[in-house]
C-alpha cells in the first residue's frame, strides 16, 4: 500500500498520532505522501514499522538499495568452498 492510501484511512486524529509515532508531523507526511517532499530513510523505516509492513520502505525510497540493507542486518554463516 502506498502512504497516501494508507493516510486515507486515518481519521485526523489518527493521522496526528501516527505521525508524533513516526516522529514526524500531519503536514511533513501529507507532503511526502503527495511527493512534495522527499521521505528520509530513517522516516521510511518509522513509518514500515508502525505499518506493520503496509507500507514499504521500498515504496517510499524506490532509491534506496533496501535489499542490501535488510540482507545485512541478518548476515549468512560462511562457508569454505576451498577444500
């Protein structure tokens, strides 16, 4: 789901917490919501977490080489194939 979308659903009240949960403000989102202004990475990964998911981090910052990052945070054993 896209922010604006999911912004929609909210009442005014609901919109105003939601962005004191995300640290932001209801006007800083509705702008980022209508592409006015860019969504800073720490903002994408507030607003994923209090979506619970419904709204991406790759959705916000298209950008941004999410992949990589989760990839990391969750780093693969190696192995020795030189045997």
């Amino acid at each position: 789901m896209k922010l604006k979308p999911f912004l929609e659903t909210l009442t005014l009240v609901q919109r105003t917490k939601f962005a004191k949960r995300v640290k932001s403000t209801a006007g800083h989102l509705r702008n980022v919501s209508y592409g006015y202004r860019p969504c800073a990475e720490a903002l994408a990964i507030e607003i994923e977490k209090a979506t619970e998911g419904q709204v991406t981090c790759e959705e916000l910052r298209p950008d941004v080489d999410w992949a990589y990052l989760r990839n990391s945070a969750n780093p693969q054993p190696q192995t020795d194939t030189a045997a």
